[in-house]
C-alpha cells in the first residue's frame, strides 16, 4: 500500500514552491491519518474498558442495587454510548475529508428519490408528503459522498418533522448562472432560531437535545454537508424560524457545465 508521501510525490521538475506546498499537504494528510487511527483504536480501547467495568459493578452489586446508584451507573453508561456515537461521527467526517473524490454524472431526481424510498421503511405509521421536482438536474459529482450527504439531509427533515401529524418535505432546484445548481430541501418541522445559523454547520453543535430527536443533538450531520459541498466546489446555508420549519440550500456543480 501506498504512504501518503509516495501518493503526493511531485514531479523532478516541478517548482520549489510546488514541491514544499506538496511536501506539507503530505505532513498534513499524514498527521491527519495518525489522528483518525488514535480516535479510532485508543479511545475505542478506553471506551470498552468503562463499559466492562460498569458491567462488573453492576453485577457485583446484585439484585438488590440502591436506586440512586442504578441511576448514577446509567448515566456512566449512557455518557459512554454518547462518546462512541462521537467518536464513529467524527470517523464519518474525516472519511468525507480523505476520500478520493470518483467523478461521474449523478442524477438528482433517481437519487434522491431512492433515499426517499429507503427512508419510508422507517416512519411506518407517519403522514409525510414528499414533493421531489420532476425536473431535477444531473450534476457533476461523487455519487458515495452525495448519497451519504442526503441521506444525513432527509433524516434530519424526516426526525425535525416528527411532532407533525401530516409532514411536508419538498425538494426542488434551480439554475443561477455559473455552472451551478441550487437545490433546495425545505421541510415544516420545528425550525430553529435564525440568530443561531453559524452553530448549525460546526462539528458536535445542535440547536436541539438528543433526548428531543434521537441521538440528532451529536450536530454531525450538517457539519458532514458542509463538507461534502465543499469538496464538490459548492456551498450551503439554512435558513428557518421556529415552528415554520427549515430549508437547507446547497449549491452543486451541473454535468456539462464549461
């Protein structure tokens, strides 16, 4: 397998400057790599040995376990799920970040449509009306990294419209000049204080509580966006109120743009 060193290798002749920019985008990928196998293999090591341990105390202490110690030892154990829920968010993020990029044509309308389907299987029992613009365009991107961004894009409309009892989630596109596409995702779910937008797209902050939407409150979803568009070339914002709901914008580039 390839170093990142051997993988950045400019050529002889390329320019001095070129080749120390190089040199230091390898020392920074390569810091990064140390990174993410320290979050991934140390701290996982030490979350399993808190959760062994709160095992055996629990076991040791038996049937006839105090209450307000029972709570005290739930509460180690769900602040130790919550840090392994951290820990495989921002393994997600730094994938994204590391990730050849595989481009290709991706069409909108087909993907974005077959996350809807996906997601369907798990609201069995809601009203949700979905609204997918027919006219959706095909854009220049990377189909693992879009597929992966949108699914976090319609779970969170899916999960902030829950308190509804009909749901709507509407999805169209438009095209600005500068080969690019806005797509819009707009749902009518709790909505969020516009005062607060800068705290959307930041890694590990919500503006809502895991115990209100299901573990959402991590804040790793947007931040991933974030990224993904980023890579592509493109850009993303949110705009909402409070109990009006929320619309995601991003900007992606079209196939075929010159």
């Amino acid at each position: 397998m390839e170093t990142t060193e051997q993988m950045t290798t400019p050529p002889e002749d390329a320019p001095v400057r070129v080749v120390r920019l190089e040199r230091e985008l390898a020392t920074a990928r390569q810091a990064l790599e140390d990174f993410t196998y320290s979050v991934s293999h140390d701290l996982r090591a030490s979350l399993r040995h808190v959760n062994s341990y709160l095992k055996i105390a629990r076991e040791d202490l038996g049937d006839g376990l105090d209450p307000a110690i029972a709570s005290h030892l739930d509460t180690a154990a769900g602040g130790a799920s919550h840090m392994g829920r951290l820990i495989d968010g921002l393994m997600e993020l730094s994938k994204v970040g590391r990730a050849d990029m595989a481009w290709g044509d991706v069409d909108l309308g087909r993907l974005l449509a077959d996350i809807r389907d996906q997601l369907q299987a798990t609201t069995a029992g809601r009203d949700i009306r979905w609204s997918i613009a027919p006219d959706l365009p095909t854009v220049q991107a990377d189909m693992a990294l879009l597929a992966q961004m949108f699914r976090c894009l319609l779970d969170n409309a899916v999960q902030f419209t829950r308190s509804r009892p009909v749901a709507h989630i509407d999805i169209h596109a438009s095209l600005p000049d500068g080969g690019m596409c806005e797509l819009q995702i707009r749902d009518d779910g709790v909505g969020f204080d516009s005062r607060l937008h800068d705290r959307l797209f930041r890694v590990f902050q919500s503006l809502h509580s895991d115990k209100e939407f299901d573990g959402l409150g991590l804040g790793m979803g947007l931040a991933l966006a974030r990224r993904v568009v980023e890579r592509h070339g493109g850009s993303i914002r949110a705009d909402g109120e409070p109990g009006k709901g929320c619309c995601i914008s991003l900007r992606l580039p079209i196939a075929g743009a010159a």
